[in-house]
C-alpha cells in the first residue's frame, strides 16, 4: 500500500517545471473559457499527483515521459517540498471548483488566478512557492525535521 501512495525523492526539478508550466496552460484555458470542467481537472490533477505522485496524472506523464527527457536536463531536488507544493494546490483548486459551482464565480477565477501566479514562478523562474513555505514550516517546527533531513537548509534564496 505504501508503494501505491509514493512520492519520488528525489524529484527532477526540470519536470515539476514543465508540470507546472502545464498547469499554468490548462489554468489559462479553464478561466478564459469559464469552464467548471477544466477546474475540475485542474483540481483532480493536482489530487492524483499529491496522492501517486507522477505515475497517475495526466500532465505529470507527459511531463515526465515526453517533454522533460526531450530537454535532457536533470536536476534533482528534495520530493517531499514538491509534494507539499502539490497539496496546496490541490486545496487551492479544489477551494476553487467548490467556490465556482457553488455560483461564487468571482472568488473562485481569484483563486484560480492565485494558483497561476504560482505555478507561473515555478514554470518560468525556478521558484517554487509551496517549497518555500514547507521550508519556513520546517524551520519553525511544524514539519518535523525527519519528513525531510535534506531539506533542513530550505530557505527564501534560490540556488
């Protein structure tokens, strides 16, 4: 059971980029076509790859299996920050699709507008907001130390 719910450690940044990078496209979509369906796939996305990791999500495989190995960049860095990263936006998105089809449309596109501005930084600038804030819990004790010895020196600057 424990391996049907694994996370890779570790995780090539390269491909939680183009991941993210793809989130950003089908967020983009979903929002200027207004569709509840691409919120519902936004969010379903972000739940299978909180829960399996890569090998479930549609947009992680073909991250992982066609657009990242054309790149031919690896860059390994710790899974359980990119994990996290993942739960958030799975919350987020499913806050979103709970707000949309509940007729709170306007709150539900500014938290999808959060979630692009998110996966914007880790798409195109490296920076992975939810890492940052696992980081900041860490170092003040609410992730234990032990979720991810090689994370304990996570901090606001970018390598």
């Amino acid at each position: 059971m424990g391996t049907l719910f694994a996370f890779p450690n570790p995780v090539n940044e390269y491909a939680a980029r183009v991941t993210a990078g793809l989130v950003v496209l089908l967020a983009v979509v979903t929002a200027a076509t207004g569709s509840l369906w691409g919120l519902l796939a936004i969010a379903v996305g972000f739940w299978l790859r909180v829960l399996f990791g890569p090998r479930i999500s549609p947009l992680a495989l073909l991250s992982v299996k066609v657009i990242t190995p054309r790149l031919g960049k690896v860059k390994l860095v710790p899974g359980p920050p990119k994990r996290f990263a993942q739960g958030i936006g799975a919350a987020v998105s499913t806050a979103a699709l709970l707000l949309l089809s509940s007729g709170a449309a306007p709150a539900a596109w500014t938290l999808l507008g959060i979630l692009v501005v998110a996966a914007s930084l880790e798409a195109f600038a490296g920076f992975c907001l939810g890492c940052t804030i696992f980081g900041f819990l860490q170092r003040r004790g609410v992730i234990p130390e032990d979720v991810c010895e090689a994370c304990n020196n996570i901090s606001l600057r970018r390598s």
